[in-house]
C-alpha cells in the first residue's frame, strides 16, 4: 500500500525528470519507484554532484527528496494519531537517516517518546480513579496536563477527582445503622439529658450539647416499636432543637435559633449553568421558593451561583431541573393561494362626442376666435368638423386567469412572534411647504402584498394552538395631487385562533372580491331606440373575482419534556427549613402495644426511674417471601433519585431489614444508614392485616457528577420479623441495573 502510494505520488516528478537524459538520474527514479528510497536518492544525488552544471539532475533530486520526507513525514503523524508509537518513531528515524539536516526529524522522535509517556501516565490514572486512589490519580493527571492541557483522559479524570473530592465535601457524615432499629420507650415529664442517656447506653450513639442547651427541658413521649432515628427528630422538633451529624455515632444537640444555625448548619455552594432558562428569571424563583439570599448572576454565561445548605441546594436542583428546558419549536407549513379570473367584452359603435365649429388644424383653444355670422359659415376657413376618426367600432372581448402561490416554511419558538411578508415596499412621496423654510419631500414605504403574523402555543398533547393574522393587498390607482404622490389600495383582512394537531393541515378561504361593472356609451335619443339603437351605442361589460386561500400545517420539531429524574410533586421541608426531610413515624404495628406477658417473651430495656420496657422476642418462623423492588432505568448525572423496597400486602410481617448494595465510584446514599462500604441499610414496614397496602421504604442517591454508564443496585440480604417477632425468611429481588446519562 506504502509503495503504491509513493508511486502516484511521485509520479509527475519521475515523468519530468525522465527528460533530462542523464542515465543515473533514470537510474535513481527506477529505485525509487520500487521502493529502494534511500538507494533511489542517494543515486540522485551522486547524478546532481556529478552534473554540476545540470539544472535538470539538481532539480530532480530536491523535488523527489522533498516529496519523499513529505509522504514519510504524513504516514509519521497518522502513526501518531493513531497510537502506533513504534511505527512512527521509525518512520521518523528514517527520515533523520535520509536528511541528517532536518529539524522535523528529532521533534518527532521527542514528539513520540512524550506521547508515549503520556498514554502511560493515563492509564495509570484511569486505573488508580477506578481503585479509589484518588490522590494518585490526580497526580497523575496532573502531570498530564503539564505538558498537554488538552488531553481529553486526563481532564476526564480531573474532572472525576474533582466531582469525587466535591461529593464527599458536601455530603454529610451518616449515622450507622444502629439508628434504624426499633425502639420502644415510655417517659413521662422526664429530663430530656436523662432521655438521650438511656438511648446512648442502649445503642452506643454519642450525644454532645451545645451549652446554651437548657438543662431543665423535660418531655413526655410514649413509643411502641418506633425508629430511633424519627424518635430523636421527634424529640428535637418538640423541643425547639436541632442536630448536626458529627460522625457516623455522634450527635450534636444546640438550640434551633437563627444564631446558633448560622454557627452550625455548613454551607455550601453550587453552580447552574442554565442551557435554556433564563438566569434572572432562574434567580427569582429561587429567592422565592428557596428563600435563599445568597445568589450570583451572571448574565453573558447564563450562570446562578447559589449559597445555602446542602438541604436547600438539593430542593433548588430539583427546581432548577425542572425549569431549564429546551423550548418547544414548531415548523409551520404556509401556503397561500390567490386565484384570479376576470371577464371583459366591449362591442358596439362609438360616435364622437362632441362636435367643433372653426378652422381645422389650428392650435388655438375653444373660444378664442370670434363666432361668425350665419351667411359666412363654411367661408374663410370656419368649418364644422369632428375628431378623427369620426366613428369607432369597438370589438373586444378579454378572459383571464391568474394563480398566485407562496409556500414558504418558517421555524419559530414557543409563543414567539414570525412574520412572513411577500410583496414589495411602494414610495409615497409627501411634500411638506413652510414659512421662511421652501418645501420638503419626504418619502416613506408602503407595505404591498402578502402579510402573515402566526403566533404558535405548543401544549404537551402535540397540539399547537396558532394566532393567525392574514392580509393581502394591492395598488388599485395612483393619486397624484399638489406634487404628492398617493395610493388608493384595497385590502382583505382575516384574523383567528386555531388547534391543529401535529401534521394536520387546515384551510382558510372565503376570502371572496367579486367585481362586476357594466356600462353604455349611447347618441343621445339614437341609441334609446329599440332595436336601432343598438347601432347608435357601445356596451362594456367587466367581471373581475379573486378569492384567497390559507392553508397551514404545524409540525412539532420538539416538545417539552419533563425530567425524569425529578417528580412532579415532591417535598420542600417546612417554612423556617426549607429542603428539609419530612418529619414522619411509622405506622405501629398490631399487637406493638401488647407489653403483658401473654404477647411471649421480652427483653427489658432498664429506664432509671421508670418500669422496663420489653422488646418482643424471634418467634416461629412465618413463610417465605419475596420484597418488592422498584428504581428508575436511567438518570442524569448530578441529580437524585428514589429506590423503594416494600413488604408485600400478603405477607403478614412486621418489618424487614434489608441491605442494598451500590457503587460508590457512581451513585452516592443521600442520608440513610450506612451498613459497610458500598452499602446501606434500609427498614421496610409491613402490613399485618391481609390486603392492606404496603408501605415502602424510600432510600434517595445521587448519581455522582461526571458518572457515566451502567451501574447495578443489588438487595444482597434481606431479615424480617412477623407480628409477634418470630424470624421470617426472605427473598431478595434480582439486581437493578441504573443506566447513568451524562448531565446536559
């Protein structure tokens, strides 16, 4: 292939310098073209010094020298391109043998061996992203972009480190799993540190307050079976507190004032860059929905930099999602016909209409000689006499039809205004006279022809409600009055709203003008006369009738879609916090509030002060069933979204434990109860009377910034207990697999 190519590309140098008759020049020529190159130009070259004196032989050998570097120097740099290394850096080691001189010769070596280190350090990055080692990674990447700021890996995988070190940033530490077990406790007016000691001995979670937390705060709560983690909210939001996530088993407890937030809830700040919404209008509904002051905007890159708490951010990204939406466009198909048909006949004699009395053939006007006596007419010159030709047989009859088509297609946005205007743009000249000035002309233009205004409204059911504005004009006569010219015009009008559906064409016509004039040039008293008087008259008869006709079709180019990633309805926390977790308890189960000996054994849980409380204990075990597992098929990366286990409504368990597994390089828990790396525990609540309708557990993740591709959600394990607390097997659900697309 090589060779060939190097045939036909020296081709028209071997043709000319085959003229030159020099036997070593041909010589050198016939190796090159079967591909001894550098035996072929070292020929040349020995012919050029030994021909000094022959232009011929020298220019022979610089030009198939340099077509020859320029074909080793291309077939280098697509080797290059390509990844084959080895194979470049010999092409351009050959062509340092062949041209010691060259400066492009040693670049390109410098220039394979740095790509190749390069490559190097990127797989050496990819592979460290994809062990965790984050740090390595961007070292190396680091080093990368040193050299090469364009390289596309080690962006990637800068981008991903960044996106990574970010998420783990914002999000906050989570709680183990000891805060989705069940507990059952009973105080009455009790000291609220007494209450948080009982709960940090019993499930090992640390507890620090802030010293302006009042000591005398006492609280009464009666809970059967109920979730730590919603008991200690409980607690908190009734007495005016608040909680921050120390670590994954401590807890700091301060006052809910606005003072003692601002101290404590951590901020953090996220930019949206908007591709179709509009960035003040994007602020303002963050101001009024988020309440969040703190917002940048930035108007030439479509930028909103907000500031606020993680909670917020996340309510303001599920808004934001559902603002930035590409607009709906339609394509409207016009067109517009206007059909003309007229009718003329014109048949009869025409007489003179006036007589003249004077001498023929002389320019003065009417009245400027003076009428002669009687007995002198015909005399002199005076003669009467009529306009020539005397008598005009007028035989016309005229038919015509015209057709006049536009057809144009205009594109246009979502309730936005297009205008189509075929026709032309008359002058009207106006003359304006005033004192100590003169006069001045102005001209202005006349608008004359086809004007169309459509206004289209896409709906979401792919139907397009169009505003429709029809005129039509023409130039019917031209006044001239006083210097200034005028126009006389007439016009057809038509204005309505419609609703086509996607592709369906509707016409517009009636548009109706019906002339028809009729008129007789007749002899006075000749022509009144029947039947005679036909030779006496000239009859015109005109029929003119135009009508137009609309007809449109919208074609939707793209709709509105909705996100997918984002509900319609979704929650928004409460007025003092917004993007807050919905305040919620469990439904208690049948036979929860059976603490006799006869609902079976129990295990006292010891309260200083108060009667023990018993937890059931595992009983028999109930049959077998499967939980149901529900997840979106894809998201965007950057957004979140649900993963819902429930209990079925024919299994009469209580509650189940299950484990769902993720990967951490892809998707991330937004709170819940970590149960291990990769991992998160969920606590699903049953039905215990049959039928009834299950209540699923809800577990939010984000897909990482910068995640891409299929990943898989996997329940590994799965312990439930029944009404009484026996032990109940189940079944876990095959994986999920979470195709992740890249964010917009």
């Amino acid at each position: 292939m090589k060779r060939s190519l190097l045939l036909v590309a020296f081709a028209g140098v071997f043709v000319l310098a085959g003229c030159t008759g020099i036997p070593q020049v041909a010589e050198g020529e016939r190796q090159v073209a079967e591909g001894n190159i550098e035996q072929g130009l070292a020929t040349l070259e020995k012919a050029a010094r030994s021909n000094p004196t022959s232009a011929e032989a020298r220019a022979t050998y610089q030009t198939t020298k340099q077509a020859v570097l320029d074909s080793l120097f291309a077939q280098a740099e697509d080797a290059r391109a390509a990844g084959r290394y080895d194979e470049a850096d010999a092409i351009y080691r050959r062509v340092a043998r062949l041209d010691p001189s060259n400066p492009y010769a040693p670049n390109g070596i410098a220039a394979v061996e740095r790509d190749r280190r390069i490559a190097r350090l990127d797989e050496e990055a990819l592979a460290a992203l994809k062990q965790g080692d984050l740090g390595t990674a961007e070292r190396k990447a680091g080093e990368v972009l040193a050299e090469s700021p364009s390289d596309r890996t080690a962006r990637s995988v800068m981008q991903q480190v960044v996106a990574h070190r970010a998420q783990e940033d914002v999000l906050p530490p989570v709680l183990k799993a000891a805060l989705s077990k069940p507990i059952s406790i009973e105080f009455r007016d009790a000291p609220l540190r007494a209450i948080f000691e009982v709960i940090s001995r019993g499930f090992g979670i640390n507890f620090v307050f802030d010293r302006d937390v009042r000591a005398d705060l006492r609280t009464t709560i009666f809970v059967r079976d109920g979730n730590l983690d919603e008991v200690i909210r409980l607690i908190l939001v009734t007495n005016q507190l608040e909680r921050k996530v120390v670590n994954e088993n401590s807890l700091l407890i301060y006052p809910k004032t606005p003072q003692k937030q601002r101290q404590y809830e951590e901020l953090v700040v996220r930019s949206f860059y908007l591709a179709n919404a509009d960035a003040k209008q994007t602020a303002a509904m963050l101001r009024a929905l988020v309440k969040t002051r703190n917002l940048f905007i930035d108007e030439k890159l479509n930028l909103v930099v907000m500031k606020d708490t993680p909670e917020a951010v996340r309510l303001a990204e599920k808004l934001v999602a559902n603002q930035d939406l590409g607009e709906p466009e339609v394509m409207l198909e016009v067109e517009v016909m206007e059909v003309q048909s007229s009718r003329l006949q014109e048949l009869g004699l025409k007489f003179p209409e006036k007589l003249y009395y004077g001498v023929p053939g002389t320019a003065a006007t009417e009245g400027a000689l003076p009428f002669p006596p009687v007995t002198q007419i015909n005399k002199g010159g005076f003669k009467v006499f009529v306009p020539n030709p005397a008598i005009v047989a007028n035989l016309r009859a005229q038919v015509g039809v015209g057709n006049l088509l536009a057809n144009p297609r205009i594109r246009v946005r979502n309730r936005e205004k297009a205008k189509i205007h075929i026709g032309e743009k008359v002058p009207v000249v106006t003359s304006t006279s005033a004192v100590n000035v003169g006069v001045s002309t102005s001209v202005s233009y006349l608008d004359v022809g086809l004007k169309l205004d459509v206004e289209p409204n896409v709906h979401l059911d792919n139907e397009v409600a169009i505003k429709v504005q029809l005129e039509v004009s023409n130039i019917l006569e031209q006044i001239v009055t006083n210097n200034t010219v005028a126009y006389r015009l007439g016009t057809r009008n038509a204005a309505t709203t419609l609703r086509l559906r996607d592709g369906e064409t509707q016409v517009l016509a009636g548009l109706i003008n019906d002339e028809e004039r009729k008129a007789s040039s007749r002899v006075p008293g000749l022509g009144d006369l029947p039947t005679i008087g036909r030779l006496f008259s000239s009859d015109l008869d005109d029929t003119k009738k135009t009508e137009i006709v609309l007809l449109i079709t919208p074609r939707i180019v793209r709709n509105l879609v909705p996100p997918l990633s984002v509900p319609a309805t979704y929650s928004s926390g409460t007025d003092t916090d917004v993007g807050a977790a919905p305040l919620r308890t469990r439904a208690t189960m049948s036979g929860a509030l059976d603490i006799s000996p006869s609902g079976g054994p129990r295990a006292a849980v010891a309260v200083p002060g108060r009667p023990a409380i018993a937890a059931a204990q595992p009983s028999a075990a109930a049959p077998e069933f499967g939980l149901v597992f529900a997840a979106p098929a894809q998201v965007l990366a950057g957004t979140e979204f649900s993963v819902r286990l429930a209990i079925p409504a024919d299994a009469l368990a209580r509650s189940v434990v299950a484990v769902l597994a993720y990967d951490p390089k892809l998707v991330a828990p937004v709170g819940g109860a970590a149960a291990g790396p990769g991992r998160v525990s969920v606590n699903i609540a049953g039905a215990t009377v049959p039928g009834a309708q299950p209540v699923p557990s809800e577990v939010r993740f984000q897909a990482l910034p910068g995640a891409q591709g299929e990943t898989e959600l996997v329940v590994e394990n799965a312990s439930g207990v029944d009404a009484e607390g026996g032990k109940i097997n189940v079944s876990v659900p095959g994986s999920h697999t979470l195709n992740i697309l890249p964010a917009r």
